[in-house]
C-alpha cells in the first residue's frame, strides 16, 4: 500500500495508549485499531482533526505516502 498511517509512532511518542485516544476524541477502541493498522478506506476530516489535536500533531504527522516498487 503507498499510503502509510503512522498512527501508532505518534501515539507512542506521546506516551497515549489506543483507549485514551479512543476516549479523547469519542470513537471506539476498535476503530483506532483499524486506522493503526490501515485497514480504513477513509477518514473523516473531523476524526483527523480529533487525533491531531489529541496527539499535538499534524496530518503529515500521520499520513505518509511511499509510491510502490516498479514490478516491472
């Protein structure tokens, strides 16, 4: 996948757990969980905006693009 999501760097530099950032920002556990690991088709601008301002961060904080290999 080219789209990285750095959710969990960010979370361990700021010394969070999942559970308080689930709680800060009003949405589930499991929903941080599956932004950690990518399994998201999308996000909302508000939930972004939540979690940067939880973490003290920005989106490029958390979103990080990588072009794939060429296979050819």
């Amino acid at each position: 996948m080219a789209i990285i999501i750095n959710l969990d760097v960010m979370l361990a530099r700021r010394k969070m757990r999942s559970r308080e950032l689930a709680e800060r920002i009003g949405i589930t556990e499991q929903n941080v969980s599956l932004l950690k690991s990518g399994k998201v088709k999308g996000v909302r601008f508000e939930t972004l905006e939540r979690i940067c301002e939880a973490l003290d961060c920005q989106p490029g904080d958390l979103i990080e693009y990588r072009p794939a290999p060429d296979d050819g």
